[in-house]
C-alpha cells in the first residue's frame, strides 16, 4: 500500500544525516537522534543511505524519507542518483523516497527514478533547485516537490531559505516540502505561511558541529568589532 502523504500535513520532519565521518556518524547515533525528534512532535524523519533506513525503521514506524548520498565523479548529481539506491532504500522500509529532481547531467534520467520509485509503491520526493525541475517532476508522476536544492546548484552555497521558490511551487501543487536553511522557528513559520506542506529541519537540529560554528563565528565576529 502506498504511503498516504497526508500524515505528514503541517509537520516538522527533521533531517537526521550526520556529518560523514564525525562522530554521530553511527547507526546508534542516528537512531537517537531520530526518537529524540520525535519525542519532540516531529511528525516524520529524512534519512541517508539504506543502512541508516533501515536502523530507524526497526526503532519506529513513523514516516521516513530516505535518500541516498554519492559523490560520482562524472556528474554533480549526489542524491539518490541510481535505481540501485531506489531498491535499496525501497528494501530498507523508506516511505518516501527523495531524489535530485535537477536538470544537470546524470547517470540515470529522472523519469527512470520516478518511476522505478512508484513500482516499488513508494513516493517520489522532488528535491528542486528551481521552480522548472518542479514542473518537470510532476509531470514525472513525483508526489513530493522540495526546495531542498535550492543554491546548492551553484558556487556558492545559500543561508536563507528560498521562500519565493516554496511559493512557486505551492501553485502546482499542496504537496510541497520547505527544506534548506530552515533554521530557526521563524523561519519554519514563514515557511509555511509561503504554502509549505511540511518543513524539514536538519542542521539546526541534528548537526550539532555546525551549530556549534554558528555560535562561534557570532562570538569571534562580535570580538573583532569591538576590537577584541
């Protein structure tokens, strides 16, 4: 049977991927991370590789988007990129499966991810960049859209939320996921309000190496403006 969506209707899903090779970057970790977010009313998790699905879905059965990471050296391409990672997260017990919706080259064209997606009886998750991969993605049959790539598709990495791109989106389709940037309840809210469906937080809450160099480039910046 295939996952109804609508469980996830004005949820927080938070992202719980650690950073590769740091030290929650342990199944046992992971797991942690997810319950705890849940004790704290998330309503669903986004989870990288099979092994770390399949971890989770022994701890609970509450909805998990699952994706799979891969750093390929003839494409930028990094979420979710083969039919291979599709069965594998399929096997895993994701619910969701998200991919890179983009329009860049890749090893398998997005028609062939969505599809091999729904055969599994799973849902297509879009992660977008701009508002044209949405476009394209439900034509697709993708259920899901997500801002998740948004600026991550040039040099510069983002640190706002693409709130316009969420808007956008909102007018193809209610099933549109803010992600990215999302780091403080305000911006959560705004997120909403711009038509998100859900919000997923992932730093902000999982990643407690990155929050902890926010805190200290504001300590540093604000001693180098009073002069130390």
């Amino acid at each position: 049977m295939t996952f109804d969506i609508r469980q996830l209707e004005n949820g927080l899903i938070v992202s719980c991927q650690p950073v590769k090779g740091g030290p929650m970057d342990h199944a046992a970790m992971v797991v942690g991370f997810a319950l705890a977010a849940l004790d704290g009313g998330a309503a669903g998790l986004r989870i990288e590789s099979a092994d770390y699905v399949r971890a989770v879905r022994k701890a609970t059965d509450r909805p998990v988007i699952g994706l799979v990471k891969r750093d390929l050296t003839d494409s930028p391409v990094r979420i979710t990129p083969l039919l291979q990672d599709v069965d594998d997260l399929a096997e895993a017990g994701a619910d969701i499966i998200a991919y890179d919706a983009t329009a860049r080259p890749r090893p398998v064209e997005t028609a062939a991810l969505v599809a091999r997606i729904r055969a599994a009886g799973k849902v297509a998750m879009a992660d977008c960049s701009v508002l044209t991969d949405a476009e394209r993605a439900l034509a697709e049959g993708a259920a899901v859209v997500g801002s998740t790539l948004a600026g991550y598709t040039g040099p510069i990495e983002p640190t706002e939320p693409d709130f316009a791109l969420m808007a956008g989106m909102r007018a193809l389709t209610p099933y549109v996921i803010a992600e990215g940037c999302v780091r403080t309840p305000e911006q959560a809210v705004r997120a909403k309000a711009a038509g998100a469906f859900a919000v997923v937080v992932g730093s902000a809450i999982t990643r407690p190496e990155h929050v902890t160099s926010w805190f200290r480039g504001a300590l540093d910046g604000a001693a180098t403006a009073g002069g130390g």
